[in-house]
C-alpha cells in the first residue's frame, strides 16, 4: 500500500434491520451486552509475529521434574470458603470470650486506696525471684495480701447471720505471703482483740477520723472507726492497712474483704468442705449451728457459721483467740480442697469458680484476667506449702484483751518483709554446732540445700469416741482441746 501505512480500515456495518436485531436479542448469551453491539473484530498485529519455533527435542539421562497441573478454580475457591469459616468462628470464639471477661469483670468489686494511703509506707523489700509465669501480673516479686472478714449484716448477710450487730468491723484478718518463686503461701493471723494506737486514717474527702491518735483501741475498730460516719468500705480497710503498717513495718500490696455472703459462695463454688470435729459443736448464735462429732461434709452457710461461731459447746473457752484456731483450720481445708481442683481443665468450671470468686470479694489486686493469672502462678503447691500462725501476743492484763509481744513479734515480720519462710519464724531452726578444724579457728557447717518440692503431709491419725481412725486425704481435724 502507498505509503506504508497498511491496508484500509474495513467498512462499518450496516445498520441491522428490526427483524434481524430481534433475532440477536433471541440468540445471545447471559454475558453480552443488549445494549452495546457486538464489537468490531481488532486488525491483525503489524508486522505479523514469527512462527512458533518446533518443540525442542527431549533430553535422555536428565531427571526433569513434572509439569505443574493445571490451576484449577475450584480449589482456590475451596480454600478461600475454609479460609471464610476459619476467621468467622474465631471471631465468633472471640466475641464470646470478651463477653465473657466483661460480664465477669463487671461483678468484679475493685476500689483502689491510693487517695488513703498516703506517701509514708514502709518500702517494698521483699525478694525477687526470677520464676515467671503466664498472666501473672506480679511475677517476679513477693506479695503481701491482707485479708478482712468482714461482719456486716447488710444485705444478704442478714440471711447468714440471722442476728444484729452494729456496725461493720474485721472479724477475722490475717496476713498472706505469697512467695516471689511461687513455692510457698504464709498466712499470719492478727487478733481483733489487739490493742493498738488508731493511725491517722483519713474520709474520702481527705478529713481525719475523729479517733486518729486514740490508744488501747481493738484492732478490728480500725475498720469500724475508717467506715462509720462520713466513711466507705475503703476508707475502713485504708485504716486497717495503715494499722497493719504501723505495728509491723511491713507494706501491704492489695487487699481482699469478704463477707459473710461471699465467704458462703466461695465454699460453694469449690463443692463444700469436710471437716473432722473431735466433738459435737453447737452455737445458738451462730445461726443455731449443730454439727455432731466426726467427718462432717460443710455447705458455705454451714463453713461460715462455723467459722464466726465463738460461744457453745464444744468451742472451747469461747474466745477470740479460740476461733482463730479453728479458723485456720478450716481455711486450710479450703486451700486443700481448692488445690485439688484443677478449674484450668473446664471453662465451664472455670468460668463458674471465677464467677463467685468476682461476686464475693472487693478488691485492688487487678481485673478477673489478672486474678485469674495470679491464681494460676500457684497452680503446682500443695498443702504442705502452707502455713498458718498467729502473730505472738500477750496478756493486756484485763481479763480481755492481749498486747504485741515486741520481743517474739520481729522475725514473724521479717519473715513478710524479706520473704523468707514464716515456718523457720515458728519453729526456728537449730544452731548448728560449731566444728573446730585442726588449725583451731570454730567454722559452722554449711547447711544442706533443700531444693525438693514439699510433700503432701501425712495422713492426719485422730482419737475419737470409737477409738483410733485415720482420717481420709484432706481431711482436717479441728482443735481437740476445745472439746469442753
């Protein structure tokens, strides 16, 4: 073609004639267009493409690998469904847990007490450890964790209790050291009956408490004297931390109050606890409590009348410092029970454990994840790494009331302070006797390093009415000598 510029464009088409585009409209496919006209066919490419080179001729005594096959929409199409339902049950799975942690967070009572404690606290010396554990919010480092048992008679107490009582005071409170490496919990009780100096405390809107600096005052009125008035259920538990602070110089990481209600739901939640009673007990007071003597199988209700009972039979001299024996008892039969139950295997009892825990207790130790993370930090002690006592007291000399014994207190303290076990406090160990080597200089053999993981105790042999039986696993013996 003159010019070079390739062969004319072909003619448009003729316009189609109504009979011939009714006929297009009958013929065509699901993917043309009516309203487009079919397109005009593209001219050939300028200059024509060279012919297809013959396949080459296959190589003998060469391994070549097998041709890929063919991609096939279909299982992209497969894989992309799965890929679908994967993300929608994770995301389902993952709605639910939220839900889950809200409505668990949400029955969770948590009142911080910065605002009552002030700056002037004794510093945080415990140890330091470097065993870590998943979700534990204060791995690494010892806690010391008051904890109040609370005798208010509002609400759903009333129903525990079936009897008055004025006012909101610490029944029981006691002291639990949770070790750094997570090996050991040490649980030191303090009297109510204690006579100290009331601290400074201070109402929520930052006024001192009228009976701040008042001397021979019950521990336990440290509570009632921070709650009553102008006063809330922190500003009561500040005073006792405060108190605690001061009579013992060690520092108070959290807290956790308890009631009677929510003491009764924690029972439950672990299935009831038994117990093994030497003799019958019976308390008028304590919500008409009778139980006869030998194994008895305690519901929450029963476990929490039989924990603030103090005046009946079989209680012994009906005082404070009675109760807290068999108190002790009873929440180291809990922990056993507790311990034995591994709750990490079942989120259905898991989530209900969690549940009453949330429900029953007011504290500033974190969130339901946190607690839950704290809880699990203890998953692998036993019994036998526990121990409970009582702080060393003496007689106040009025027939009531005891006093801090000053000179056998101290390593009961040090032993929350520096995290060192509380059972060397109690029972402390021999001296070693000094050997002299032949160069005359007295050295003291190194002690034997006693890494073992504790046993579980002995099964507990008791004496009773038919004679001598050895109690099942777990099972406690309350105090024999309270039997009159």
């Amino acid at each position: 073609m003159p010019g070079g510029f390739g062969p004319p464009p072909d003619p448009p088409p003729a316009p189609a004639s109504p009979r011939a585009r009714r006929a297009l409209i009958e013929e065509d496919t699901p993917t043309a267009s009516l309203a487009v006209p079919p397109p005009v066919p593209a001219a050939p490419p300028w200059p024509p493409a060279p012919p297809a080179l013959p396949p080459a001729p296959p190589v003998t005594g060469v391994d070549t690998p097998p041709a890929a096959p063919p991609r096939t929409p279909h299982r992209h199409h497969k894989a992309r469904n799965t890929l679908i339902v994967l993300l929608c049950v994770l995301l389902v799975a993952a709605a639910a847990l939220t839900v889950g942690y809200f409505k668990l967070n949400g029955r969770l009572d948590h009142v911080n007490l910065d605002q009552y404690l002030g700056g002037d606290r004794p510093s945080q010396n415990s140890s330091l450890s470097e065993v870590r554990s998943p979700g534990d919010p204060y791995a690494g480092r010892a806690m010391n964790i008051l904890v109040l048992g609370s005798d208010s008679r509002a609400g759903a107490n009333a129903g525990v209790s079936n009897d008055v009582n004025d006012g909101e005071r610490s029944d029981t409170t006691f002291i639990a050291h949770v070790a750094a490496d997570r090996t050991r919990v040490d649980l030191l009780s303090i009297p109510r009956d204690t006579l100290i100096t009331i601290p400074a405390c201070v109402f929520p809107d930052g006024s001192k408490i009228p009976q701040a600096g008042w001397t021979k005052q019950k521990f336990n009125s440290a509570f009632a004297y921070g709650s009553t008035g102008k006063g809330t259920l922190a500003s009561g538990v500040a005073c006792t931390i405060r108190a605690v602070e001061a009579m013992s110089g060690v520092r108070i990481d959290g807290y956790v109050v308890v009631d009677f209600a929510g003491f009764v739901q924690i029972v439950d939640a672990i299935g009831g606890v038994d117990l093994y009673l030497p003799c019958a007990v019976k308390s008028a007071e304590a919500n008409n409590l009778s139980l006869p003597a030998g194994v008895n199988h305690l519901d929450g209700e029963t476990a929490t009348n039989y924990a603030r009972a103090r005046k009946g039979v079989g209680l012994g001299d009906g005082s404070d410092l009675g109760r807290i024996q068999r108190q002790q008892v009873l929440f180291e039969s809990i922990a056993h029970k507790a311990l034995g139950l591994n709750f990490f295997t079942n989120i259905g009892t898991l989530y209900g454990f969690v549940g009453s825990v949330a429900d029953a207790v007011t504290t500033d130790l974190g969130s339901v994840v946190q607690l839950a993370g704290f809880a699990y930090s203890l998953r692998d002690m036993n019994g036998a790494a526990m121990t409970f006592a009582t702080i060393p007291y003496k007689d106040a000399g009025d027939g009531a009331n005891v006093l801090l014994d000053l000179a056998k207190d101290k390593p009961f303290w040090n032993a929350l302070a520096k995290d060192t076990p509380l059972a060397d406090a109690v029972n402390p160990p021999a001296a070693s006797p000094s050997v002299t080597p032949s160069g005359g200089v007295p050295t003291t053999p190194a002690p034997t390093p006693t890494d073992a993981a504790p046993t579980e105790p002995p099964p507990v042999v008791v004496t009773g009415p038919s004679g001598t039986m050895t109690l099942p696993p777990g099972v406690l013996s309350a105090p024999a000598g309270q039997c009159h």
